[in-house]
C-alpha cells in the first residue's frame, strides 16, 4: 500500500509544480488520496469559439491528473510518460468549473493506466478518458517533489 504525505501539503506541492501548460490553463488539484486524484478547471478561458469547453482542454486536465497519479503510484526512481490518451466527450460544458476525478485502473513496474471522470458543475460527465504511462528514467535535471517521499508503487 502506498502510503502519501499530509494531503495538505501534497495538495500545495502538487499546485506549486503543475507545469506551464496547465497552469495557464487553471488545472487545480483539490483532493489526494491513494486510490483517488482530483483537479479542477475553469471552463472560461478554455473555450473553443463555438463557448464550449475545448476538447484538447478536457485532454490536458486527464493527462495533467493522470500523469500526476501515476507519478504518485509509481517507483519512486521513474517518472511517467504519457503513451496513450483517449478522451470520449459525452456533453458540452459551457460555464463554471469541470472536475476530474482519477482512479487507477493498474500501476505496474513499467506502464500506469489512470481512469479519469471529467463532470461539470452540475455532476454531468462530460468527458471520461484513460491515460497509459510508460515509467522510465528522470531526465537530467529533473527533481522529485519532496513531498512525493520515497512512496512508491510495486
């Protein structure tokens, strides 16, 4: 079992490290635990010209969550990749905030496949994806978020 810091403080570190992309975009981690991740996103911001909620943002918060769960899960002496993304978009969100919810579906030595449910503010899924990482070494120069600890998975 993987055991994770305080969720406070893993909540701060994960917020203060989301990466360019994301952050632009307003991705916000709001809960941690060891079989659930869940960020939010401003749909304002993020909207196509039709005022729906783009599709390749409802992309970027399910890679953006499930890379971070697979990171969280995984060993401690790899990063993961993303491999594979696949987004099915059931309805249009058009204001307010969409939540995702990641659940691991298996996290292994060397592949995580991460379960995400993206629902508007209203509890309407409108997108579920699942994101495949492949596990392999930190380039150089990248450092583990302290508070991700020595944790890992298998």
């Amino acid at each position: 079992m993987v055991e994770l810091p305080a969720e406070d403080v893993l909540l701060s570190e994960l917020n203060r490290n989301l990466g360019e992309l994301a952050e632009q975009m307003g991705v916000r981690f709001t809960a941690v635990g060891e079989t659930e991740l869940v960020a939010t996103m401003p749909v304002a911001g993020n909207r196509q010209p039709m005022l729906l909620l783009h599709g390749g943002a409802n992309a970027v918060l399910a890679e953006t969550l499930g890379s971070v769960q697979a990171h969280l899960l995984g060993p401690p002496e790899l990063v993961p990749v993303g491999i594979e993304l696949s987004c099915t978009h059931h309805r249009a969100a058009t204001e307010g905030l969409v939540t995702a919810v990641g659940r691991p579906i298996n996290v292994g030595r060397t592949l995580a496949t991460i379960g995400i449910t993206i629902t508007d503010d209203r509890g309407r899924p409108t997108c579920t994806a699942r994101l495949t990482c492949l596990y392999r070494s930190a380039p150089d120069g990248y450092t583990r978020p302290r508070s991700f600890g020595d944790a890992g998975g298998p």
